[in-house]
C-alpha cells in the first residue's frame, strides 16, 4: 500500500501576494528610503534642486519682480514635478535592472504593495521638496499671491506625486539609465509646452488646445493660478487639484499593471 504525501508548500505561499497590505507597503517604503538615506546626491536633486531653480528665476527678473509673481507659482509646480520624475524613473529603473525588484516580487508582496511603497517613499520626500519650495518662494523670495500659501503647497505636493507616478510608470519601458532620461522629451516637454506657461491656452490653435486639455501639468498650472488670483478656493481649484489626483492614482494604477513576477 502506498500513499501520496502531501506536496511541500513554500511558507510564502500562504501569504496573500494578490492583496494589497499597508504593512508590506509601509516596509517597501521604508527600504526605499534607506536606500536613498545613503544617496546624498539623489537626496539634493530632489529637495534642493527646485529650490535653486526658483531663487535662480527670481533673480533674473529682478528688474520686473511682476514677472516673477506672474509665473513664479506655475513653475513652483512644474519644477517638483520634472525632478521627481528623472529621480524616480531613474531610480526605480536602477531597482528592475540590478534584480532587487524582481527579488521582491519573489517575496509575498502584491503587485499594489509594492508600487505603493516606492510612491510612498518618493511621497515623502516630495511632501520635504514641496514645503521647501513654496516656503522659499512665498516667504523668502517674496512671491505675491492672493490665495492662502497652503494651497500652493497642496497644489505643488499633487504635482511632485504625479512626477512620481509618471516615473516609476515610464521606467517599466526604459532599458537604460539614459533611455529613461530620453522619456522627458516625451512625456514632459509636450506638457510644458501645452500647459499654459507661456500663453494662455485658449490662444492656442483649436488642435493644440484640445490636446492640452487632456494633459495633467495644464490642471496643475491652472490651479496655482487660481491661488495667485483668488483669495478662496473656488471649484476651478478643487476641479483642477482633483484632475491632477486622479491623473497620479491612474498612473499608478498602470504602473502596477507592468511589474512581472518571473519563473524559473
């Protein structure tokens, strides 16, 4: 008589890998950060380099500080967002191509766990690179706006996520470093371009208006002109913050959808 014993099942298999935990998430956030707790250059591209780029445009329109008051606060938006994104398509490609995410999808962790905890990792240093920013330009560099600081800092914090979201989304497609650096003339250049910066977007040909209301950086710059023109917060504002929400949770969501669990 013969009996079939049962098969051997990994104790990792047990684990839920479909289901999205917060504390596999919060522990995915955690590694990452250390990580970049030991990268000081990474650290400095994040935080300070925005920073810099504002007290660099006030200065060259020292004549005419109008100017400054003008634009400055679309910019406080759209620099959070472009370094957040070369930070982390860069950063998040170095992690696909070394193994370490392949490693981690071999561990029982979703798919959700472990695209939110790189968000959440990048989150928080966008939230540290946001508050630096705006305290710098309303209260250092004396940016005049009408609305309360705050929203400029809410505001700049949605722009710096979805820079994120955009990251790890386009890293899936990049097989080098500099592959993912040739992403921004794709993905960002058309938006700077088409956001409203250097014209009002409704003065643009039918065509290029149109495309530029699809695209996420128009809301962010139209909401930080809200603030610079009106003291309360209007639905144009609450429209635009929820476009650019909603814009960074569907980027994510396609992010997720290309990580791939290897077999052997």
């Amino acid at each position: 008589m013969s009996t079939t014993a049962p098969a051997h099942t990994p104790a990792h298999s047990a684990a839920p890998t479909g289901a999205f935990s917060p504390a596999r998430t919060t522990a995915t956030a955690a590694r990452v950060l250390r990580q970049l707790r030991h990268d000081p250059r990474t650290i400095a591209l994040m935080v300070l380099v925005p920073c810099l780029m504002l007290v660099l445009l006030r200065y060259v329109f020292d004549a005419t500080p109008r100017t400054f008051d003008n634009i400055g606060a679309s910019l406080l938006g759209i620099f959070p967002l472009i370094t957040m994104f070369l930070v982390t398509s860069i950063a998040t490609l170095r992690e696909r191509t070394s193994g370490t995410l392949e490693r981690l999808l071999a561990m029982p962790l979703g798919k959700a766990d472990v695209i939110a905890g790189y968000a959440l990792a990048f989150g928080v240093i966008a939230i540290v690179q946001s508050a630096l920013a705006t305290g710098l330009a309303v209260w250092l560099l004396g940016l005049d706006v009408t609305g309360s600081p705050w929203l400029l800092l809410l505001v700049a914090l949605l722009d710096a996520l979805l820079g994120t979201a955009l990251g790890l989304f386009v890293s899936a497609f990049a097989a080098s470093e500099f592959q993912a650096v040739q992403f921004m003339p794709a993905v960002i250049f058309p938006q700077l371009l088409l956001c409203g910066l250097f014209t009002p977007r409704s003065d643009m040909h039918p065509v290029l208006e149109a495309i530029s209301d699809v695209l996420p950086m128009s809301y962010a710059v139209d909401g930080m002109n809200e603030v610079l023109r009106h003291t309360d917060m209007t639905a144009t504002f609450l429209r635009d913050i929820l476009i650019v929400a909603g814009c960074a949770l569907l980027v994510l969501g396609v992010g997720a959808a290309t990580l791939r669990r290897r077999t052997a």
